[in-house]
C-alpha cells in the first residue's frame, strides 16, 4: 500500500520533524508491506502544484501535517488530492487538529491523528491496510455517522528517530530542527506544550549523535525544537560543554545552534557553561512575555519578575552567545499602558533580539477553553489572532502591530540600531514612544523596499527630532554599510563627491589592499564627523550582530 506523509511549511529555508517522524515510525512499527514517503511544499507555493505532486505518486493514504499556519493550504491540497483520487483515505494529524477533530469531520479527512503520531499514524496505516476498522488505536478520531473522538495520544516512550536517509537527502543547506526532550515541565495558558504529558529526556547519545549529523548535513543553523531545553539543569550543560569541546571540529566552525530557554531556570553553573561556548555558536530564546504580574498570575507564569532579568542581563553580558527575547500583546491585564511598560522594559535590556508577537488563542489550549475566566475577540480562522480584548481595543492592537513592523524594520534586523539609539538621544523619547511617534509619521506600505523604507525613516526622523540633518544622515550611512553587503548608498544620503575621493586618494596610499582585485569594499566621508570610513565585506561579519567592521579614517 502506498502512503504519502505531505508536509507544507511555511518557507523553504524551514525543514518541519513531523512528516520525518511519521515516515520513521511506519518504518518501525507497521507490521504490513507499506511505501511511504515524504513530499514536502510551502504555504507560497500554488497549491495545484504541491496536489500534482502527491496525486502522480498514486497513493492509497496522504497525511497532513496540520498547523495554525498551514491548514489553510492544507485543506486546499487534500480537496484537489482527493477530487483526482476519490477513494484515496485521507488523514489529518498534528496540534492544529487534535484538539478540535470535529471541525475537520468527515468534511476534510477520512480520520484525524491527535497527539503524538508516530504509534497512531503505523497503526492507522496497517488497519486500513488490512481492512480492520480504528476503534482501539489510541489517538484516533474519525467518523462512521458520529464523530468518534480521541483524547490526544501521550506515550511515555522515545520515538524513533526522524533522521532516515531520505531527510538528508531533501535537507538541502536549509535550517535543521533537533528534538532531545517532549513535553514542556510549564503549563502556560497560551500553549499547547504544557498538555503533551511529562517532560521526556531522550538518550544523551543519541542527540549528541543526531547533532553531530545535523551539523555536517550542510546546514548552517541547527535549531532546537525542546519547549524548555534547560528543564534539567544538569544535562543541559553537559550539552552545552559537548558544543564547546566538539566546536570546530566534529562540529564546523560557523554552524549556529539555537536554543529555547526559561531564564529563571538559570543558575551560575549554567552561566558557566555557557560563558565556555564558542563565540556565535549558541543561540538563546528566552521567553517573557509581560512584565505585568496580574497578566504573569493569569497565564500561569512565574510572577518573580526579577530573576528572570537579573539572568537574562547575566546572560547578555556574557557577550559570546546571541540572545533573542519575546513579548506577548493581547494578554489577560495587559492593556496599552501596561504593555507599553513590558516593551520598555524589556528592550532596555538590549536583547539582540526582541520579538513583539500577537496572542493567538488555540485550540486545546488553556485560553481555548470556555472555561477560561479571561475572554478575548479573536479571529475564528487559523492563526486565531486577538482582535480585542477587555483591557486592549483594536485600534491600540492596530497601533501595536505598525510598531511591531517597524520594530522588524529597525532593530531586530539590525539595520538601524545605530540610528534609533540616535532619536532616542534627540529626543529623549522612550523607545516604545519613539515607535508609535513613527508608526504615525511615516508612510511606507509593508514589503517596500530597503532605500525606500530608508528614505521614509530619514524624513520621519527629521520632522520628529533632529536639528543636524547631516549627522542624521552620516548614521543611517554608517549603519547602512555595515549591515548590507552590497554596500550601496542610497543618493540622498550621500556628502559632496570630492569628499570622499580625497579620502579615497589617502586610503590608496595607506591602505592599497582595498583596491585589489577580489577585494570588495565601500569608502565614503562622513561630513558631520569629519572623516572618512571604510568597510570590507571579503571578511565576514560578526557572528553575534551580523554587522561588517567599521574602520574610520581621520581626514
């Protein structure tokens, strides 16, 4: 019987377990003669073509990998797959369906996997296969004139491991996902993590094993898919010194690995491990959320604000390793004011990364349920996104989500951190003030451009706060080169050409080397400094910021 496992994600660059593992449990647990494969696709892909794709391998089972962010192609994909092959059976599986089986019932899917797949998916297989009916297969949910549904599949067994040939194969340089531990040791009111049983430790070997693989498989970044990976203190450095005793060498110098972690987990050991990393190797995701202690109580997070600062500033100040932070709007307390606060806080921090995100409220989730005291508008499609909530209105949601843009925009690309840090000097603005002074003043549409969108910034910026328009330019200039390889400078940006070629007829004496051949490099002058600069993009970029070495020549 031949069994097609499609995975649809949401770029190329990602490369999802889930379809992995099914193929690796059919492997290991069906007791018929089945083949199966993998066709994966993306959300941006026309969804005739992924359908072509499954529909010319002629199976008898298509699964879905089901998520927030692709169930709409899901759904599109499995129609024109099964008006080409009407008596094909197909399944649905993964957290977008197996909490709600009956919104997919018998409308899209013939049966609904929900939880855990890799047992329920082979079982599922070989009883179609031999023509057994599903009502003893743990986890399954499908419809014989009643929805038949299942509670969600939590084994306490370690899956098989993902990794066949085949995955290897479609790898391709794009970003590897490793998993070491299921279950997540936190109950958050917006997750689903909390609600997969137990925290369950795969073997050391094996994910050192599968990490070592990973890192040679071409890809440059390898990320952890474990909900906490610092749940068990102690394992948790002891992979952290396998990263520093295999860097560069059983591991290649330049693969990064990223890591999500809870900062009040941190302790000094932890700290000391860390600080032994490679520079640029690691990188962290620590999540926050708010630093409202009603909305903290509310999702069922720890309200001891302090060490989960104090441990995150211990972290960034260890300075070898990149530190990503999260903030959560939408939440239960959480109004404009409130959420105002969180973001200052939080980005005077100076995390390398802060992300703003948008509540979604899932199904199966704490916040899902109608039991839940705190109530939401929300969208009634995927990604069911908060519209309002009795603390926040959608114009203040509206108002955040132009600041989160602009947020992506100017720090967390790190295009034009120098040049923010520069409005917030001049005009004594805080930061979260500073953004929502922007998202009134400028005027770009979302996708334009990078000169546009820096043309844009510059007239905001001077009408905002600067009285020295020329040392507003020289720092977006300055930020400009060191963050984009091409180095281009937008004209309006630019000092008086006879400027720069003086500083070009004194680099060519002192610094020959920038005018070899292979040698790329931009040379400018900037006017409000008085003195030129140069950068060199044949040598790379810092590891931790991304940015190409500023080297400043005195007039």
């Amino acid at each position: 019987m031949n069994t097609v496992i499609c995975q649809i994600n949401s770029k190329y660059i990602h490369s999802s377990l889930a379809a992995w593992y099914i193929l690796a449990g059919i492997r290991e647990y069906c007791k018929s003669d089945i083949q199966a494969c993998v066709i994966e696709g993306t959300i941006n892909e026309k969804s005739t073509d992924i359908a072509t794709r499954i529909i010319d391998s002629r199976p008898d089972i298509v699964g879905f990998s089901c998520y927030i962010w692709n169930i709409r192609t899901v759904l599109e994909v499995s129609a024109l797959v099964r008006s080409a092959l009407p008596n094909i059976r197909i399944i649905f599986g993964g957290p977008e369906v197996s909490y709600s089986p009956e919104k997919y019932l018998p409308g899209h899917a013939d049966f609904i996997v929900c939880g855990e797949g890799e047992r329920p998916f082979a079982a599922l297989v070989d009883a179609i296969c031999l023509g057994e009916n599903a009502e003893c297969i743990p986890g399954v949910a499908y419809f014989d004139g009643d929805i038949r549904s299942s509670e969600p599949h939590t084994p306490t067994d370690i899956p098989p491991s993902p990794y066949v040939s085949e995955y290897f194969d479609s790898l391709g340089g794009r970003i590897a996902y490793l998993e070491t531990s299921r279950g997540c040791p936190f109950s958050c009111a917006f997750c689903l993590s909390g609600k997969c049983g137990t925290v369950r430790f795969f073997p050391e070997k094996r994910s050192f094993d599968e990490l070592l693989m990973l890192a040679n498989s071409g890809t440059s970044t390898i990320k952890l898919v474990d909900r906490t990976f610092n749940a068990d203190r102690a394992r948790a450095i002891r992979f952290f010194d396998f990263i520093s005793e295999n860097y560069g060498n059983a591991i290649p110098d330049g693969v990064r690995i990223h890591f999500e972690i809870s900062a009040v987990l941190l302790d000094d050991a932890t700290l000391e491990a860390i600080s032994r990393l490679p520079y640029g190797a690691v990188q962290f995701e620590v999540g926050i959320q708010s630093f409202n202690k009603q909305t903290l109580t509310a999702i069922g997070r720890s309200t001891d604000i302090e060490p989960t600062v104090n441990n995150t500033l211990r972290l960034l100040a260890l300075g070898n390793v990149h530190v990503h932070t999260d903030l959560i709007a939408g939440l239960p307390f959480e109004d404009y004011k409130s959420f105002r606060e969180s973001f200052n806080r939080a980005f005077d921090m100076r995390p390398h990364m802060l992300q703003l995100g948008f509540l979604k409220v899932l199904s199966g989730s704490p916040m899902g349920d109608d039991a839940y005291p705190y109530k939401c508008n929300f969208s009634p499609n995927a990604p069911y996104e908060v519209i309002s909530t009795e603390y926040i209105d959608r114009e203040e949601l509206d108002t955040l989500r132009r600041i989160e843009d602009l947020h992506e925009r100017i720090y967390n690309s790190g295009r034009f951190r120098r040049t923010f840090d520069y409005a917030l000097s001049q005009t004594g603005l805080s930061p979260f003030d500073l953004y929502e002074s922007l998202s009134h003043t400028m005027i770009y549409k979302p996708g334009c451009g990078l000169d546009r969108f820096t043309r844009e910034l510059a007239d905001a910026l001077e009408k905002l706060c600067v009285s020295n328009r020329r040392a507003l330019y020289d720092t977006i200039i300055i930020d400009r080169i060191t963050t984009n390889s091409e180095g281009r400078i937008p004209e309006f940006l630019k000092c008086e050409r006879s400027l720069t070629a003086l500083i070009k007829r004194r680099l060519e004496k002192e610094a020959p080397e920038l005018f070899s051949t292979g040698v790329k490099s931009v040379i400018t002058y900037l006017e409000s400094q008085k003195r030129g600069v140069y950068v060199r993009y044949d040598r790379p970029c810092d590891r931790i910021t991304n940015e190409y070495t500023a080297v400043y020549v005195e007039a």
